[in-house]
C-alpha cells in the first residue's frame, strides 16, 4: 500500500528547524522519501494533508511498566495481570506512544499480540522480567509471611507469574538474565538500589554486589546488547558505572562526582519525573501514585538531606549527559490514564523545549540501537522521521519543538499512525482521500 502525506511541516527528531511543505512517502509501513514540490496523488492508495499541523516522529517513553499497574500485584492471577496490560498497551498507543522500552514485568505474551495485530498498542522493547537481589527493589512479596519453599518456590503470586526474578550470587545473576534473553529481552533490567514503592528497602540500599552486576552486563554484552539500573544514589550509580550498565533510570540524586563518571562513559540516563511529576496547567497537583510502602523515616530523612531537582537538572544540563524521554507509568490504570503525557510538562521546565522533544525522539533513536542483535524491529528507524523509518508519526496542533507543553494536553495530537495504520484522526478534513483503516 502506498500512502502519501501533503503539505508537511516536519520535526525529523532532531533537527533545530522544521522541513516546511514537503511531502512524506509511505509504501506499506516504512517512510521511502520526503520529498519537496507537487507529488501527483493519483498513485496512492491513501492521501492525508498536514497542512497546519507538525509531523513529527511517534513518541517513545523508553520508561515505561505496560504490567506493573497496580500495587495489588501480589494478589492477582497472571491472566488478570496480562488482561489490564493490554488494555495499558492501548492507552499509551492513543496518547501518541508508538513505542516503548518496557522497565520490566510481564510482557512477552502483551508484545508477541501487539506485533501480531491481536491488540494495538505501541512496539515494545521489552526486558522481561526485572531482576533482583533478595529483599531488593523488585522483590516483590506484600509480607514477611510470603517464605520461599524448598526448591525456591515463592509463596508470592507476583513471584510465581515471571514478572520479576531474584537472583542471589554470580551464577543465579547469569541464569536470570539467560532467561529473559531467550524471552526475547532487547536490554537486561536490575534493580540497583532502593525504591519507593518497595516495602522492605530503604532508598539509600546499596543493591547487587560489583561482580553480581557485572556478570549481568557480560550476559548481555554477549548478546550484543545491554544493562539499564534502576538507580537513585550517587554510590549506587558508581558501583553500576564501574560494572558496564548503559542506562540509568530516575538517578535522581546525582551529584558531580557522578555526573563526570557519567559523561565520561557516556551513560544514559532517563530521568523519570518522581514524586508526582509536575502540576497541570490549571494549578492542580499531579496525582500522585498509589503505594503500599509503609512509611519510612530513614527514606524521609534521606529525600530530605539529598533531594535537589534543580541540582540534578543543572548537572545534566552542564555536564550535556545523554537523556531521554521515560515516565515510569505503572501503578494503576487510573494514574497511567492521567500522566504521561503531562510529563511533557516538567521535561520542557527542565531542558528546554528542543531538547526534550528530541529526547521522546531522536535520542531514543539513539539509546535503542544498543539493543544490536537483540532490536525486535530491525526493518525499520524509530524515532525519527527520515527514509528507512517506520511509518510512525502524530500530526500535532502548533510546534512542541518551540513548546513542549503542547504535548501534555492530548487533543493537540490531531493524528496518530503506527506502521502506516492511523489509530486516530480527530479532523476528517485533513484527508482528501479514503484510508482503508478507519481512524479509532
């Protein structure tokens, strides 16, 4: 099928400037040109004008839990956990997500029906199971009653279902993450230190020893891929640099010491807005995510001495560390369905318009070729809008380049399509032709 897209004012994903008026040449589901001038429409199947609108590349949240959404977990059956991740999947494709790098859950079934065309939703770069230490971040029972049987078979349903694995000790490290290779994982996912929503460790834990970690990174390096850590403090970021991870998630407390050794092994980092992100634009606190962590005074006093946005922000921003886009969405449907997007919202006051957009783009682009081999999609380029890429694009009202805000209010995404299918278009009058998929 071919399809052609008129009158385009493209943001390529990471040029400063926009391509005005030029049109995009689709055959099946990759981008074969952008091409200035007239190009007759009587050769395409399907013809949209994007005049008015910016075209840009899909967004992709290269943090997101398509499974990981609620705090009940360890009280669900594995089907009810598979049925509410579809219906996340979904949630995030009609916000303008046409891709994303899944942080760890159950995901394999939830991306092998995706790519199938059973259910739509956003490509997946999964990790599979995110693996932990013993009473880490990712362990994941509700009490202290949840023993291990003999055979180390959790009591924990959440256990039970593969969405997170412990792993204790060298050999245990490269069995877990083995097996989420042979799953499919396109990168391996630790748990390098505290959390917040995990109940029995303090945020300031020190989790996985050096030669644990490392052996996770040899694992995945064979495959031609690699390590993202979950991650707060500056002591766990080191231990992690020091072992070969790729890819830090949150980093929220980070300091100069750390921002060096980041900028010097050219690390990633996602920074995940925390703590309920930024207030709308009406003034109403962002809604928070629900926790079944009981208070902890040693993570009060640590958030409170340690906690410094702005710090964080002038070190990545002094320092140029590579960022991209990730929200972290999980918890419940209710607080999936309200953020996202809305994080658009703090990564515009924290880097600047361009640069966050690139980071939901381009910088994707770049932080997801490491997977080599490991790449789900090797047909085609994600995150950027170019020839060879996949036909992945949002037609948006106004320029997020100049405004990121633009994205945190759905309704300004005009025009969704997800390897050359349109998922929505909210204004019929931008095609001059009949698409044989109905927009949704």
């Amino acid at each position: 099928m071919r399809t052609l897209i008129r009158r385009a004012d493209v943001f390529d994903g990471k040029s400063t400037r926009l391509r005005e008026q030029v049109n995009i040449v689709i055959e099946d589901n990759l981008i074969r040109e952008i091409v200035p001038g007239d190009v007759p429409a009587e050769n395409f199947e399907a013809v949209y004008d994007a005049k008015g609108y910016t075209v840009i590349p899909g967004l992709v949240d290269a943090h997101v839990h398509l499974s990981w959404h609620s705090t009940e977990l360890d009280r669900m059956r594995v089907d009810e956990v598979a049925v509410r991740a579809a219906r996340v999947a979904e949630i995030m494709l009609l916000k303008g997500f046409t891709t994303v790098r899944d942080a760890g859950g159950l995901t394999y079934g939830v991306k092998k029906c995706i790519d199938g065309g059973i259910i739509p939703g956003p490509r997946v770069f999964p990790s599979n199971a995110y693996i932990s230490q013993t009473c880490g971040h990712g362990d994941g029972r509700s009490s202290r009653a949840q023993s291990v049987l003999p055979g180390d078979r959790p009591i924990s349903p959440f256990l039970l279902s593969g969405a997170s694995v412990i792993a204790d000790g060298v050999p245990e490290m490269l069995k877990a993450a083995r097996e989420q290779l042979f799953l499919g994982a396109s990168q391996i996912k630790l748990m390098a230190g505290g959390g917040f929503s995990s109940r029995y460790d303090p945020i300031r834990t020190l989790q996985f020893s050096l030669e644990e970690m490392r052996a996770a990174v040899g694992a995945a390096e064979d495959f031609g891929t690699y390590v993202m850590a979950h991650i707060y403090t500056p002591a766990a970021m080191r231990r992690a640099a020091q072992a070969g991870v790729k890819s830090f998630e949150h980093a929220t407390f980070i300091d100069e010491e750390t921002a060096r050794v980041i900028q010097d092994q050219g690390i990633w980092i996602c920074p995940c807005p925390q703590f309920g992100g930024e207030p709308s634009e009406e003034g109403a606190p962002a809604p928070k995510p629900p926790t079944s962590k009981p208070p902890n005074p040693y993570d009060t006093e640590y958030i409170e001495k340690s906690r410094n946005p702005e710090q964080a922000t002038e070190l990545i921003n002094r320092f140029n560390l590579p960022i991209v886009f990730g929200t972290d969405v999980g918890f419940s449907l209710e607080f999936i369905a309200a953020g996202q997007l809305k994080d658009f919202r703090a990564y515009k006051k924290r880097f600047g318009s361009h640069k966050g957009l690139v980071s939901a783009t381009g910088a994707a682009h770049e932080l997801l070729k490491l997977s080599t081999s490991q790449n789900p999609y090797p047909q085609g380029k994600i995150g950027v809008l170019t020839a060879g890429a996949f036909a992945d694009l949002l037609f948006v009202r106004g320029n997020p380049a100049e405004d990121l805000a633009i994205l945190a209010d759905r309704g300004n995404i005009a025009f969704i399509m997800k390897d050359g299918r349109v998922y929505k278009d909210l204004n019929t009058s931008a095609r001059s032709d009949s698409s044989p998929d109905k927009p949704q």
